[in-house]
C-alpha cells in the first residue's frame, strides 16, 4: 500500500506509456475494478484554464486513465467541482481544461458535481467536522481514483492526491472549513473528507507542475514525470519531497496521518526520488512559516494580508462571492475591497481571481522574514 511509482515523462505525447509503466510497477489495477464498476475519476478542475496553464490535470492523464479503465472491464466517469461561486463555473471549467472533451472521446460519462446534487453523511473517527455533504457521483462509485495535479498552494504549501478532494464538496462546505482560520485545523478537514472517500488508487499529473504562487497564479514548470499509488497519502509524501518541501510540514498530509492513512515511510520503485527531484519555489507572497509565538509578539510590525489592485479588477465579484469570512466588502462605486480586520488569511480571493487581481501587502519586517526564510531555502 506505501509503494510510490515514479517514471519519467517529458512531455504529454507520452503520458499513456507512462501511466501504463508506472500503473505496472504497482501490479496494475485490475484488481481493484471487477467487470461493471463504476469508477469515478477526480481530476484537478479548479477553474476554467486551459492545459497549458498547468492549473488544471492534463486531459490526457484523464483520457488515459479512463482507457486503462475501461481495459479492465470498469465504467469510468469523470467528475470534479470549479472552485468559484458562480452558476455554470464548473461546466465552463471542464471545457476550457479541455478535460470535459478528452474523457467523452475516451468513452467516459462525464458529471458536474455542482449539479449533481449532495449527501450528508458521518465523518468516520472525525477531526473537525463530524457530517458533511458529500458529491453524490463519489458516493455512488464502486471505485474512486485521484487524479491530481503537482502544485504548489499558499495555504497548504503542496496540494496533491489527498487535497483533491476538497472538490467533491459543495462551496457551501469549503467555505466553512476555510473559516477554521489556520492551516493545521484545514489539514484535518480534509482529512475528515479523505476519510468518507477512501480512494483506491492515485495517479498525479507532474508532467508539467506548477510552482511559486500556486494553486491557479504560479508559473508552469516541466517537472517530468508521473507518479502514482495505491495509498494518496504516501504518494504526497514523495511528491511533496520531491519538491523540496517538508511532507510533514504539509498540512493536509498531517491531517492524513493523524487519522491513520498513510505512511510517514513510502518505498518508491521505478525511477529513484533522487534522479527527478526539481526544487519548486515556494509561494513567494504567501503567509510566512515564522514561528507563531515570533507573529503574535511582533503585532502590528509583522502583517502580510490580500489586497485587491483596482488596476487589474473587473468587478467580476468572485473574490465577493467566495470570501468566507465575508472579508471582500462591496463600495458604493462597485469596487472591492478587503477588510484586513475580518481576513483570516484562507487566500481563496487570491486563488479564484480570474485577473490576478489579489496581491498581497506585507509589512517591511514581514518582507526582511519571508525573504530570508525563501533564500535559507534555496540553499
């Protein structure tokens, strides 16, 4: 269960070889899926970008998998929910990824959990939330795959195979667990949804990553490769250090652990972790990971929050309509701003901006750290 293969793959001509290799070294998937399983696939589908952003899973990971499916005798569907609070978000996304298209041509249904409707359910052995609604196309699978996309994030630092389902909640539940303010507490929750879930299987779209201000404004980089695993958590574990991150320093993975998933020591087969490892730059704007104690003592000198540039808005209103914590507050001239007194730092604003029109203001002595602790960790 804590295998973690790893094969190199340049580039997207030949992501089906590759998945099949990296698929072999693990024994396949065929006995996980019995002839007739329904096999639900959850790509990456944040917003509406196309491929070459490397936002969103390449949809030739997702056409593939879904042909692997089908070889094994399962019915693959293809689901995932957009990120952002507006009617039609996630149709416009499966488009614009080019996800929605590569998966009907490779035989798969396709479904919206925006529109599919939500189940309440319990929270095995819960950490921060005890029910949630759950997508009901994840529910009815026989079989449930991760198909994400190696990122970085400003809130978890990584986002991978267990982050990836924080998509199959509706808006109305991430918006709650973003308002648990710290990132630890986060972690946890998604945990809590890992935990309803229990994918059988993960395969990670790192062909092309995506480091620096990630999960939707950082800059593609060819990371080359595909990593897959039967176990989400032992997969980010070696992913995540193959970035040059800490694994246990990732939230989500954390959370993971605590609740038992997982495996703190993954064996990887296939090409060793040392020939592929690729140092990602961190968020450079993001939240700084000075101690708590050094933040709280310091006040008023050390304070890094969004800040909308009226330069770049358009008045779309998505940072409004996603602001948890009902921070983006709405001026009589029909511009926006943010209320530094209600943020709690969650960067959904940032995240979801189609214009990339949410910068963050820090502090001088915010500036001198972040900066530091940055350069300490490229040497």
């Amino acid at each position: 269960m804590n295998k973690v293969s790893i094969v190199p793959c340049p580039d997207y001509s030949g992501t089906k070889e590759a998945i099949a290799k990296a698929l072999d070294l693990l024994g396949g998937i065929e006995d996980i899926i019995e002839p007739g399983d329904s096999v639900l696939l959850k790509p990456n589908i944040l917003a509406a970008s196309p491929p070459e952003a490397a936002t969103t899973t390449h949809p030739s990971v997702v056409a593939a998998m879904c042909e692997f499916v089908l070889a094994a005798g399962g019915k693959p569907i293809v689901g995932d929910g957009a990120g952002i609070s507006k009617p039609g978000a996630t149709a416009t996304a499966l488009k614009a990824s080019g996800i929605e298209e590569a998966a009907q041509k490779a035989g798969a249904k396709v479904v919206n959990f925006e529109t599919a409707g939500f189940t309440l359910v319990e929270v095995p052995e819960p950490l921060q939330f005890r029910k949630l609604y759950i997508a009901n196309p994840v529910l009815e699978a026989d079989v449930v795959i991760s198909l994400p996309k190696l990122k970085t994030h400003e809130l978890t630092y990584y986002t991978g195979a267990v982050k990836n389902f924080f998509g199959i909640l509706p808006l109305k539940c991430r918006k709650e667990i973003h308002l648990l303010g710290k990132r630890e507490l986060f972690g946890e929750a998604v945990a809590d949804v890992y935990s309803v879930v229990k994918p059988a299987f993960s395969v990670m779209d790192g062909v092309w990553g995506m480091e620096g201000n990630g999960p939707s404004h950082g800059k593609p980089v060819n990371s080359g490769v595909i990593l897959a695993s039967r176990d989400c958590v032992s997969l980010d574990i070696v992913a995540a250090e193959m970035i040059g991150f800490d694994p246990l320093k990732i939230p989500t993975t954390m959370g993971a652990l605590r609740k038992g998933f997982g495996n703190q020591c993954p064996v990887v087969v296939g090409t060793q972790l040392k020939e592929v490892k690729k140092k990602f730059k961190p968020s450079s704007e993001g939240v700084s990971t000075a101690p708590a104690f050094l933040k709280r003592n310091l006040g008023k000198y050390y304070t890094i929050y969004p800040r909308i540039n009226q330069r770049k808005c358009t008045q779309c209103g998505t940072c409004y309509l996603n602001c948890s914590p009902k921070a983006v507050e709405r001026r009589k001239d029909g511009t926006f701003r943010i209320n530094p007194e209600k943020c709690i730092l969650c960067y959904c604003c940032r995240e979801l901006c189609p214009n990339d029109a949410v910068e963050i203001k820090k502090s001088l002595l915010a500036q001198l750290l972040t900066g530091t602790q940055n350069l300490i960790r490229r040497i």
